[in-house]
C-alpha cells in the first residue's frame, strides 16, 4: 500500500508544482499584454496618427502640379518615406529645436529639403556605420530616389545643421515626346545641305 501512497503523493506534487507553473506562465502572459498595451501597442497607434498626420500635411505643401498626375506611386512613396526617415533620424537623433521641410516644383522636377538645427554629424561615417549595421533608412531612400532618376544628397557636420534633399524629375509619359532643340534646322541650313 506504500507504494500507491508515494505515488499519490508525488502525483499531487506534480500537480501542484503545475498549477503553480500555469498560473505564474497566465501572470507573465498578463504583464505581457499589459506591457503590449502600454508600449508597442500605443506607439504603433501614435505612429499610424502620425503617418495620416503626416500625408495630411504632406498634401497640403506639395505643389499643385504634382498632386494628380504628375508623380508616379513610386515617386509619391519614395518622397515620403525619405521625409519619414529624415524625421525620424531628427527625432531620435538630432536633438533638433526646429525643423523645416520645403517641397516644391521648379524647372520641371520636384525638389524636397529637410533641414534642422540639430546636433549634426559626420555624413559618410555614420552613412557607412548604419550600412553595416543594416539599418539603411537615408541609405535605402537613397536608391529610391536614385533609382527614379532623382537625385539625393546629405549634408551635415558636427554641430549642425543636417539638410537632406532630394530633387525628382516630372513624370512624362512614353507616348509624349519632348521638343528637340536639334529637330529644327533653319531654313538656309537646310537648303545648303540640299545643294
């Protein structure tokens, strides 16, 4: 009868020490959700405002030409995740009092410039250490622009201030061709290469 007993009672240890285990993993479970709630949760949320808050004010200081149909989706995504990053460099960063971001039209291209009054900080250094590190925020909008034909530039220097612009050519479909200047050939030009 001994032997039934021991194990009755090591089977009601066992339990125990499971309940134990259920009800200490259910608390964690509980802080976990909690601390979701409170950390990741909120800043996701505050980070969604954000982006609307942002694509608002985007809307409102692009030029009127390139709101419909003058930029590509491409262009549109590049040029505000380029502002997002900048932003967002000078936020965690920058330790920036003000901060001035001009988007407008000229001479047939878009051209954005973030500009603060931050920390600075030395360009092709911390360039190549994010590169590495596999952060790749300015380094990746980069290739964006890049890669639509624009052009991207950083400046900065230890004690500031930072400019990030950006400059993106307008958006022309296949099927229209620009004016050549070489197409016109003046009329005694034309008759002396005829003789």
């Amino acid at each position: 009868m001994s032997p039934v007993i021991e194990r009755a009672v090591v089977l009601e240890r066992s339990a125990a020490r499971e309940r134990s285990l259920v009800g200490a993993s259910e608390r964690r479970l509980g802080r976990l959700a909690f601390d979701l709630h409170d950390g990741a949760l909120q800043n996701i949320a505050a980070l969604g405002t954000d982006l609307f808050l942002m694509q608002k004010q985007l809307c409102e200081i692009v030029p009127e030409p390139f709101k419909p149909g003058d930029m590509t989706p491409s262009q549109k995504i590049a040029l505000i995740r380029v502002v997002q990053e900048a932003l967002t460099n000078i936020r965690e960063h920058a330790n920036a009092t003000q901060v001035r971001i001009t988007i407008r039209e000229r001479g047939g291209h878009v051209d954005a410039r973030i500009e603060d009054d931050g920390a600075g900080f030395h360009v092709a250094r911390t360039l190549l250490d994010s590169a590495q590190r596999g952060r790749l925020g300015l380094v990746g909008g980069s290739e964006r622009i890049r890669l639509l034909g624009g052009k991207f530039d950083v400046r900065s220097k230890p004690g500031g201030p930072t400019i990030v612009s950006l400059s993106l050519p307008r958006w022309r479909p296949l099927g229209i061709e620009r004016p050549q200047d070489d197409a016109v050939v003046p009329a005694a030009a034309a008759a002396s290469e005829l003789r």
